[in-house]
C-alpha cells in the first residue's frame, strides 16, 4: 500500500452513497487482496490455516468494518497470532465453537480505507473473507462503472486488488478457475472424494496437499461455483 493511502487513513464519507443503486443490470464481483494490502498478513505467517469470515458486512457505512467475524482453525494458535499481529486486535471471543469462534476486532486503518472505498464508489459489501494470506471481497454495485470508480480508487491508494468474478445482473458471468482451486478439485477428483460411496474424507485430501480442513472446503466450494458458472451460466 502507498505512503499516500497511509496518511490519509480513509476516503471522505459520501451520505447516501449506496442512493446510487437503481433498478436494472447489477454488477456483481469479486475481489482478492492479499493480506499484506489490508490486515492480518502476520496472523496468516504465523497461523496458515486461519480463516477469516466478517459477519454481517452488507449495509450502511461502518467506523469499525468487520467488528465481527468467524475466526477458523486451532482456537490457541490463532489467539496467539491475532495477538502478534499489529493490524488487528482481538476484543473478545463471543461464540466458541468446535473449529471457529465468533470475535470482536479492532482493525487498523488500512480496513477502513477499503470499506469506505467500497461505499464511496456506490457499492455494498456483500461479504469479506480471509484465507491463505488473501481476502475475497465480494461486492455489489449498480453498475459497471461504478466497479471501475473503486478500482481506480484502489489504483489511486496504491492497493492491489484484482477481479477474479464479475457477473452482471442478467447472469452474465467471467469466472475462471484459481490455480489452488483447480488443485483441490483435481486432488479430491483423483482420492476418490466425489465418489459415492466417498473413498477418501476432505481431511484425508486437505493432508495430502498439506492444507487445513477449512482452506480445503473454502477451495473446493469457490471452485465448485466458478465450474458451474462456467459451464451453466456463461
């Protein structure tokens, strides 16, 4: 990220951003920034297999995007690197589960900035995840040109976001295939995953790419869609 996106901390708030949505084509998409971009680059080096998922991100503009979110992977490993990790703080565990727990961030400016990036250019914010040192934003807008104000913002801030879907309201879609999700697929494939009766568990094949359980379901499940996209709707 640029000096200039650092010391400006966040864009200036537009009221009633989102008004600009109308009736007619939406332009859905899909982002990925690498961690290093936004937050948790040191969690993820510290704790691979940590996934992130913010609850409830669609709506109104936020002082504190991302508040709360799903925190995956082994409950003390990731404490310890949240707790290492200067772009983020963690408040309080709110949910505990058997692999993720509900929390309460704080995260430094860098979230900010994106967030509001994303309003001021008109969009919503349908979902943020984090997995394998990257976040996957997925985002609404009224138009396509609106997708293009954001990304010239991110040009402008110096972060480096890149397109990996963009589907238009009328279902058109350019969805591809990741390399990692392309060897999931392939690897569960070979192990005999979608055979029935199963002949190998998604822990079995997420071992034998040396993955947690959560980033081997994450990639099978995105890959997944970006086939049906590609075969069904495009």
């Amino acid at each position: 990220m640029s000096s200039e996106s650092a010391s400006r901390g966040s864009t200036p708030r537009t009221e009633g951003s989102t008004a600009r949505h109308e009736e007619g084509s939406v332009t859905v998409a899909e982002l990925r920034v690498p961690a290093s971009e936004i937050a948790l680059e040191e969690a993820f080096r510290r704790a691979p297999s940590m996934t992130f998922r913010a609850e409830k991100v669609a709506g109104r503009q936020s002082d504190r995007p991302f508040a709360h979110g799903w925190i995956g992977g082994d409950a003390e490993a990731t404490a310890a690197a949240l707790e290492a990790d200067p772009s983020v703080t963690l408040e309080s565990v709110l949910v505990r589960r058997d692999d993720e727990q509900l929390c309460e961030l704080g995260f430094s400016d860098p979230v900010a900035l994106v967030a509001d990036a994303v309003y001021n250019s008109g969009g919503t914010i349908l979902s943020a995840e984090a997995a394998d040192g990257n976040w996957q934003l997925c985002l609404r807008f009224s138009d396509r040109s609106s997708l293009s104000d954001l990304m010239g913002l991110f040009d402008r801030f110096g972060i480096d976001a890149n397109l990996t879907q963009v589907a238009n309201g009328d279902g058109a879609s350019r969805q591809r295939l990741t390399e990692k999700q392309r060897e999931a697929l392939a690897a569960a494939h070979e192990r005999g995953y979608f055979e029935v009766p199963r002949q190998a568990s998604l822990e079995e094949v997420a071992t034998d790419l040396g993955i947690s359980h959560q980033a081997m379901s994450e990639r099978l499940r995105r890959g997944q869609n970006a086939l049906l996209h590609s075969e069904i709707v495009d």
